[in-house]
C-alpha cells in the first residue's frame, strides 16, 4: 500500500508541475468551468435575496387579518365594522396612551417609470393608519416629514426612490382622483416596504372609491406566544370571516413561487453550460493524455501500475476544475452580491426591490457543481491512460 501512495504522489506531482506546459488549454477549461460556476451561482442569488428580502419583511409578533380564502392582500376586503372587532381583540399590543397597535390598510396599484429603462412599472401605494409606524419597527423616515392625516400626501420607500423616477421630495403625482404630493421618504432595512409608497388610508379610500372598506389588518401583539389565542378568538367570532397569518409566515409564503421558479431557471441553465464545459474539460485532458502517452508508458513499463496514474489524472482534473470553481464563485460575489433589482410579486402583481445574496450555501453549490465536472472531464481520459498498451506507446519513443 506504501509503494502505491508513493508511486501515486510521484505522477500526480508530475503532472501538475506539467500544467504550464498547456497553459492555453489549461485555462481554457477552467474559465468554462468558472462561467457556469459564476452564471449559476448569479441565477440563483436572486432567488436567495427575493426571499430574504420578504422573509425579513415579517415579525413573528405581527399578524396580518385577511378575508377567509384571500391568498393576498389584492384580493381580500373587509369592512370597517370587521376592522373594528379585530382591533379590540385581545392579544393586540397596546401603546403607551392606550390605543391598539394595529393598522387597517389598502393597498392599490399605481404607475412609474423605472430610472433604468423609463418602462412602466406596478408600484403599491399602500394606505395606512397611524398605528402602521409601530407596526412596522423598522420603519423610519430618512428625509422630509410624514404625510399629514387628511392630506393628499406621500412617503415613498428608500428602494422605490432608487428604482422609480418622479419620487423626489416635492414632487407632485396624478393617481385615482387625487393630486398627491411626496412629503418624505422612510427606510424600512432593505424589507418590502422598502418598495412601498404609503398613504393616509381615509385619503386613499375615496380617491380609488373604495367607501369605508380596507384590504387587511397589520397588529402587533403582545409577544409572538399570543398569536395562536389572537387567532382562535378571531376565527371563532361569528362577526367575522377571516384569515389570520403570522406576518413572517405570510411573506415567506409569498416568496415561493419566485424561488422556485429562479431555481428552476438557474438550474436548467447551469446544467446546459455545464455539459460544454464538460467537453471544454474532456477535451483538455484526452489532450494531456495524448502528449504524455510515451511518458506514461515509460512509468508503466518501469513498474508504476494504472491506478496511480488514473488517480493522477484525476486530480489534475480537479485542480484545473476547483481553480475555475472558485474563479468563477468570486466574479458572482463581486458583480452581484448587492445588486438593487426589482421584480414583480406574482401574487399582489407589484414590483418588490431586493438585492442579489450571494451566500455561502451557493458559493459551496457552485464548488460541488465545479469539481462534479471536473471529474467527468477527468475520468475517461483517466481510464484510457490506464488502459493504453504500454509496447504499442514505447514504440514511438
């Protein structure tokens, strides 16, 4: 077994000192393997960030009341009556004056045009009440003030600034049947409402005809071990038809149909570069076989067995694949880990902003994807060294 190790140290060391001599080829297959490293590990940070961005929207003490059978806020709808009873629930967080911290909203979909592309875009424009500020902790206003009650006024997220133009302070908007002016821009930590304009509630209410009729409730409750009672006490009033969420719960829902669809992409073009890049990698060691077809003859013929030099070339395989690997995971990490996107939440058909996560897991995926192809490229080539005739290679020497 000794004799072995040694004979297999000897070639593998052999031939990874004799990269330089093929650094054309060499290099060739590494950056295809670095190009489907990079474009999967691309693909799927976008998956990652969506999610994050929605699952770091949710509290795990904040429900969100919808209408029994609404699997969204666009389709649900409740009463003012309803709205009522679900504040004086108990289990609802109470602030220092005493009020419920719970927010009756709306939410409608308004146009703007990307800054990037000037292409329209749905933005939500959501209607609040004042509890909707200690609803949502993160919330906090970076520039200018917030909307007066009553007015006709706007505080745009820090995200939709970014993506959207006519948001500036001061700028006058035309939605519904109201002239609305934006007063204020908050930051809310990179979360959905990052990608929000909000609004009074009575004000948003008859300017889009709604009546006196909300979409859904946001409350804080007492600690995250109340919700189950808030919930069976809501659901159990025959007053009310409703649904009750934890809020973390219903945005990592939402985020679903994003990942899976961004997984399934990412996949199935990662698997499609990958098969050329296994050729790319074939070809480079069916190459280095062929040069080095008299040496390993040589080492054959002198008492080396196959298995050190199938071993040999295996590892050369895999160093070129594991160089490319993380080549490839550190121009994903540098392009995109960061990057401000946009795209469209299927379930409330709006734009949601969020950034590109490039993560250890998919930095990891990527090098498990890399070195898979680097020991396909390596095996056959492998084999067949083992397996060449030794007399019929040293008779070229």
């Amino acid at each position: 077994m000794g004799k072995w190790w040694q004979q297999t140290t000897a070639v593998t060391l052999l031939n990874l000192r004799m990269l330089k001599e093929r650094k054309g080829s060499s290099i060739a297959a590494s950056f295809g393997i670095a190009g489907v490293v990079s474009v999967f590990v691309a693909i799927l940070s976008i998956g990652v960030g969506f999610s994050r961005t929605m699952a770091n929207s949710g509290a795990p003490d904040t429900a969100i009341i919808l209408r029994s059978g609404s699997d969204s806020e666009m389709m649900s709808g409740l009463r003012h009556d309803d709205t009522r009873v679900i504040a004086d629930a108990p289990g609802i967080k109470r602030s220092p004056e005493g009020g419920p911290i719970a927010s009756a909203e709306l939410y409608v979909i308004v146009d703007l045009p990307k800054r990037s592309t000037g292409t329209a875009a749905n933005v939500p424009l959501r209607g609040v009440q004042p509890a909707a500020f200690e609803v949502r902790e993160k919330v906090k206003i970076i520039a200018g003030r917030a909307f007066a009650p009553g007015k006709n006024e706007i505080l745009a997220g820090k995200g939709a600034t970014a993506q959207y133009s006519g948001l500036d302070l001061g700028s006058t908007l035309r939605w519904g049947e109201n002239t609305w002016t934006v007063v204020g821009i908050f930051s809310a930590e990179g979360t959905l409402a990052d990608s929000e304009l909000w609004c009074d509630a009575a004000v948003l209410q008859p300017a889009y005809r709604r009546g006196d009729t909300f979409q859904s409730v946001h409350a804080k409750l007492t600690s995250p071990a109340a919700f189950t009672a808030f919930k069976d006490t809501l659901t159990t009033d025959p007053r009310l038809d409703v649904k009750v969420v934890r809020e973390s719960d219903f945005y990592a829902q939402q985020s679903q149909a994003i990942s899976s669809i961004v997984t399934f992409l990412g996949g199935f073009i990662a698997i499609l570069m990958a098969i050329g890049a296994t050729f790319g990698a074939l070809n480079t060691m069916y190459t280095a076989v062929a040069s080095r077809k008299r040496e390993i003859a040589t080492l054959r013929a002198l008492g080396f067995s196959a298995g050190p030099v199938v071993v040999s070339v295996l590892v050369e395989s895999l160093a070129l694949a594991t160089a490319g690997g993380l080549v490839g995971a550190f121009l994903a990490y540098v392009v995109f880990n960061g990057y401000r996107a946009s795209t469209i939440n299927f379930q409330s058909f709006s734009q949601v902003g969020f950034t590109f996560a490039v993560t250890p897991p998919l930095v990891v995926g990527g090098m498990f994807i890399a070195l898979f192809m680097g020991f396909l490229g390596g095996l056959f080539p492998a084999i067949r060294a083992a397996r060449q005739p030794v007399v019929t290679a040293l008779r070229e020497l």
